[in-house]
C-alpha cells in the first residue's frame, strides 16, 4: 500500500488524485459496455466431527475449502471460531484435493472443547484469501457436543437370531454415541451414567432396540432377525 503525506496533490471533489488517479477503494474501471467479474464464492466444509467429547478435552475435525471458480485454494487459511465468537485454532489448507474431488483441499486441526457439558456451535471461517477481491470469504457451523466423564462401559453382542454368528459391522447408537461391531460382533462404548435408547442395526436386519438406564458397565446381546421381504402369498395367506 502507497502511503501518501498531507501534501499529496488531491481535488476538492471526492478526493480524487490530481494525477488523475481512482478514489482510494475504487479499484480498476472496467472496459465501456464491459460488466465487473462477479468474484468467486468459497464454499468451506468440515467433516470428522466426534459425536460427543469429554468435557476439557482435545479433539480433532476436519476442514474443507472449495473455490466455486475451480481455482486453486491450496494453502488457504481456515479459522476456528467457538460459540463465543473467540477464535480457538487456524489452519492452512494442503495442496492436494480431497480423494474424489478436484478442489476441495483440506487439512485436520486439533481443538479442545469446553469444559462445560452442553451442545455448543463453533464455525469455521475462511477469509477472503485474495487481495485482489477474485474470492469471497465462506464459513460453515458445527456442532460440538460436550458430556461429562464416562463412567460406564457399554458392551452390546450382535448375534444373527438364527444361525447365532457375529454380525460384523452393525451399527450401534446410544444418542450421541456411536460406533459399529468387530468381526466377534462386538462393540464397546464409553457413556455417562442415564437413560438410553439403544439402537442396533446391520444390513438385511430388523434393527434391535433397547431402551432403558445404564448406571454400571453392562453388557446387552441384540439378537438381530434377518429382514425377510414377504411375497404376495405370505402377506395373503
């Protein structure tokens, strides 16, 4: 930026440069009949987010940028902001896509959550990264769910009813806490002591349900049906 002294030549009108220069701001005139280039928006993502994070501790998300002009945004910066407004992290972008896209660079960033139990909206935010004005800023919100210290381990075993195999891969939610079976059909969760609604579901299965407290380590089986589709004779006979 030209900084100019209290004797810079100016006009009495508008402050326009006696060289004939632009208001300060105005930027170059386009050709006549020619409209000004409509600047790039930047569309911002995160994904990764935990379903649900100890009170005080760090977690990790996962940050997208994208410009809508298919420009380059490799080495883009990405802030964090939290509920408050205050920003907690910032991020530069790396300078490959995301797999299977051909402009949406990202890069992982580690934050700590509150301290204090309850559903916070944090956001991240990338600034307008182009001086000349080519690219908008863009931001996303995300939930960041806070909850006290486990205190129970949850064990739930998936089992076909029939033929009594594991089923590998079910998955198993207790709101806001997820994660799905192992090859013996099993799955752990680390929850606080309460009420829950239990929910286990596999692929060609009658997803289980179980809704009840859970105040010490448990142990729940799902005994999971095979979800048959009936013919027009069995739903007539």
């Amino acid at each position: 930026m030209i900084q100019q002294d209290d004797a810079s030549r100016t006009s009495g009108a508008g402050g326009v440069d006696a060289s004939g220069g632009e208001p300060p701001g105005a930027g170059p005139t386009p050709p006549d009949g020619a409209a000004a280039a409509e600047p790039h928006t930047t569309r911002v993502v995160v994904w990764d987010t935990p379903p649900a994070i100890e009170c005080g501790k760090r977690f990790a998300v996962r940050l997208g940028v994208a410009c809508s002009g298919k420009r380059s945004a490799a080495g883009w910066t990405v802030e964090v902001h939290d509920h408050d407004g205050k920003q907690r992290a910032t991020a530069t972008v790396g300078a490959d896509p995301w797999p299977g896209t051909d402009a949406l660079h990202h890069a992982q960033v580690e934050l700590d959550a509150p301290d204090v139990e309850g559903l916070y909206a944090w956001k991240a935010v990338a600034p307008a990264n182009d001086a000349s004005g080519a690219n908008t800023g863009g931001s996303a919100s995300f939930p960041v769910r806070v909850v006290a210290a486990p205190a129970c381990l949850l064990t739930v075993v998936a089992r076909d009813a029939e033929s009594r195999s594991p089923v590998e891969g079910a998955r198993v939610v207790a709101h806001p806490y997820r994660t799905v079976t192992d090859e013996r059909g099993v799955a752990r969760l680390r929850i606080p002591a309460g009420e829950y609604r239990l929910f286990v579901s596999g692929k060609g299965y009658v997803p289980f349900r179980f809704d009840g407290a859970v105040e010490a380590d448990t142990t729940i089986r799902a005994e999971l049906s095979q979800d048959v589709e009936l013919s027009d004779a069995d739903i007539w006979s």
